[in-house]
C-alpha cells in the first residue's frame, strides 16, 4: 500500500533538508512534498531492481559477517515529533543495531573505497539510528551486481540533534508553513520545471524585492565577467605550456608531468579530425625514509 510521505520526513529526505544531497535541493524536496512538480508515476526501473536486490544484499552481508538479519515492516518515529520516522530494512538480531542494503552502479564504485559512505547514507543511517535508538547502523552495497562490500557506522549524536533541529524547522516553515526554501546553484536547471508557463504578466518589483534583485543581477553580471577574464587567463597559460613543450608530445617538470599529444576527433557525419590534447598530471612525491 503506498503511503502519503508529504508531511513525513524519513531517512531519504533527510540529507536534502540540510542541502547534502547530490540529487535533490531542500528546493526540489518542498515541491515534491508540496505537489508542485508532477509524480513521475511508474518507480524507475533502476529503483525497482534494487528493491528486488535488497534480499540478496542482506543474504550476502548475512554469509560475510556470520549476523542474522531480522526484517521489520514498521514505520518508526520520533517520540517527539512525528512526522520525523524512519523505515529500516533489516534488525541485526543480537546486537544493537540495524541494517540497511543499498546497489550501486560500477562507475560509483570510488565512492564507496576504503572507509568512504556516500554522504546521503551517512545521513540516513545516523538518521535510522537516532530515530529508532540503535548504537550501531550496518551498511552493504552490491556494486554494479559484481562487488560486495559492507561498512559499519557508529551512531553521532551531536550529528543527530543538528538532523533533528533541520527537519523541525524545515517542517515548521515550508511543510507545515507557507515559506519557500531558497533557490541554490543545483536548482537553475530545475526553475523551468517548477515554473513552466511563463506567461503571467510582467512584475514591477518594488522596496526589499527591488533592492534584492537589483543587487542579484550585478552580482550575476561581475560572475560572468570574472569566468570571462579567467578563461582568457587560463588560455594565455595553456598557449605558453604549448610553446615550452613545441613539437614535443610529452615534458615533465620536478612536480607535473604534461602531456600535448594528438588525438583523433571522430565525428558521423564529417571527416575524422585531429587536435593535440593538452593535459597535466601532479607527481606522486616520495617520502624520504
């Protein structure tokens, strides 16, 4: 049964409300939550398929680690606001903790080396966490359906209470309130969608609104200017690199190594083609020993 999460604020909202998440702004959050953007009806085949997937990461983790995953179909809330709740996929039976499984696709595998927990579900776990009072949250990802990989988190509570007090304010002013979360850089391919029409007529923008927008608009033109001169800054440091290496297609120095080489430009519908690529790259340094 599909459940009304527009005046919920669960683990996957969470990272967007305190503007950490690299899909969706607190902007784009308000008009799903409001209904001012189309449902996009249908769930994505990608979701779909790791929905289907979360049974056989929560087998894997259960071979890997030797814990028994209980799973748990509850919605959880917060004892003093309940609109704030969390959805667990699995209990790690005998420990004080909880599990969630997660796919990723091959080319973020980086993002999940070594120590490395994408930011959205750091939040969401510590979020799970807090909600449901769990010290520990366990994390397992199946990474382009060929790698496994699983990472433990610690519960921060200092972490939890700045989550808490941005989703209490977040729900007060633009859930519960009429306020409108502000616009950031991530939201400028977005405006077109939330404003679709285009055709009321024009505003005449008068006192605070005047002085705002007037003050935007010259900070928007100085932004331009400034990628202006800076390209040509960069364009003026390319040609003298180019010049210093001449018909050479490689040149290192005590820290860089550059290469200028040819590369074929290939094109469907006009001849192949070729420029000479620049490009440079640090040097690992040694350490003495």
């Amino acid at each position: 049964m599909n459940k009304d999460r527009s005046r919920m604020i669960g683990g996957s909202d969470i990272s967007a409300i305190m503007g950490m998440n690299r899909w969706c702004t607190p902007l784009q959050l308000w008009a799903k939550k409001k209904g001012k953007i189309k449902d996009e009806g249908q769930k994505p085949e990608y979701l779909e398929i790791g929905t289907e997937l979360e049974e056989y990461v929560s087998r894997k983790f259960m071979q890997k680690t030797g814990f028994k995953l209980r799973r748990d179909e509850r919605d959880f809330t917060h004892p003093d606001y309940p609109y704030m709740q969390a959805h667990i996929d699995r209990w790690i039976c005998g420990e004080d903790a909880l599990f969630e499984a997660k796919t990723a696709s091959m080319y973020k595998e980086k993002e999940w080396a070594d120590d490395e927990i994408p930011i959205e579900y750091i939040m969401q776990v510590n979020w799970y966490c807090g909600i449901v009072g769990k010290a520990v949250g366990y994390i397992a990802v199946l990474i382009g359906g060929q790698k496994f990989v699983w990472k433990k988190m610690d519960f921060d509570r200092k972490l939890f209470d700045k989550q808490v007090i941005a989703a209490r304010d977040f729900f007060c002013r633009f859930i519960d309130g009429d306020e409108i979360p502000m616009a950031m850089g991530d939201d400028n391919p977005f405006m077109a969608e939330l404003y679709p029409d285009g055709s009321q007529p024009p505003i005449k923008f008068e006192g605070h609104d005047c002085v705002e927008l007037d003050m935007w608009i010259e900070e928007r033109q100085g932004g331009k200017q400034a990628i202006v001169e800076a390209k040509k800054e960069v364009d003026a440091i390319e040609a003298k690199i180019k010049q210093k290496l001449g018909e050479a297609e490689a040149g290192e120095t005590d820290q860089y190594r550059i290469t200028w080489r040819t590369v074929e430009k290939k094109e469907y519908t006009v001849k192949p083609s070729s420029y000479r690529c620049l490009r440079t790259k640090q040097k690992r340094i040694k350490e003495d020993v």
